[in-house]
C-alpha cells in the first residue's frame, strides 16, 4: 500500500528529487498538532527537556502536558464547540514552572485551573518565545474587554471561563 502524500508543492518537490520516505522536517510540516503533541510524548525525556528549555519550561513532561491541553482546546476551538465555562479534561501542569510569575498567580485557584484562559496563558507563554513581538495577547485582551458580552443578570462573565482578577497585568 503507498502512503498518502499531502498535495503540497514541497512535499511533491522533495518526493520527486530525492523520493520516500520523507525526512522527518518535511513531514512535519503536514502534521496536525495533534500528531505534533503525539511525537513530543513519545520522544526521549532528555530530548523533550532540550526542547522544554527553549521555551523557558523547566522539563518536557510539563511541556508535553501543556501541548495535550492546547490540542484539547485546539480541537474544541475547531468544532466550533462552546468554550467560555468549558472544563479542561486534560488540565496542564504548573507544578515545576513557578519561576514563571503568570503561573504563581494561579496557584491555589481549582477554578481557574480547569478553565480555558489558563490554556490561552500558556499558548502566549509560547509565543512569546517563538515570537516576542507578537501582538496575540494584546488582540486577545481587546476581545476580551471590548467584545465579550459580559451579563451579569445570566451569570455570563470571564470568570466563568477561568479569568483571574488583574489578568490584563500577567503578560
């Protein structure tokens, strides 16, 4: 049986000159991210730690947790399925990344934790290190101030999707 090539022009540019399999860097850029989150849990600890460190994490078990729950709210985002008081099944881990300040302000919130905005903290916590000029959080932090309907009287406001007080203040 041959395997599925995606249509992508670099993918059949690099099929046709130098033929299958794939290098791993050229396949992966097909992937999904939750193939992506499969690959990292299964690579070497000390690999996943190398990587976790680029990204100002303290270990990959940690990371690789964070990546399962961004799949999670990946997947949920994409299904158009209800975010706002949705509890996170797969909840990150925040026990080894205190020398990150945002993460102390969680402590001791179960709340906050089973909620989505401590996924939407981490996703930036992530491109801060991949991009430090991005402009995500301030988008995000408009959206949330400026076009959220915050109802008071049907209980409809950024706690229930796990928002602390002073958030606009983490990053």
């Amino acid at each position: 049986m041959t395997p599925l090539i995606p249509r992508e022009e670099f993918i059949l540019f690099n099929k046709n000159k130098y033929g299958l399999p794939l290098p791993i860097w050229i396949a992966c850029e097909v992937w999904d991210f939750g193939t992506l989150s499969t690959l990292f849990s299964g690579m070497k600890e000390d690999d996943q730690d190398i990587i976790a460190s680029k990204y100002n994490v303290r270990n990959g078990r940690s990371l690789e947790k964070w990546l399962r729950s961004l799949n999670y709210l990946r997947n949920v985002c994409a299904h158009h399925s209800r975010l706002w008081n949705r509890n996170i099944i797969d909840q990150p881990s925040l026990k080894t990344e205190e020398h990150l300040s945002w993460v102390n302000r969680f402590s001791g919130d179960n709340h906050a934790l089973a909620r989505p905005f401590i996924l939407l903290c981490i996703a930036n916590h992530l491109l801060g290190a991949i991009n430090p000029n991005s402009s995500w959080w301030a988008r995000l932090e408009n959206l949330l101030l400026n076009e959220f309907p915050d109802v008071e009287h049907l209980n409809l406001n950024l706690r229930g999707m796990g928002v602390i007080d002073d958030w606009q203040k983490l990053f």
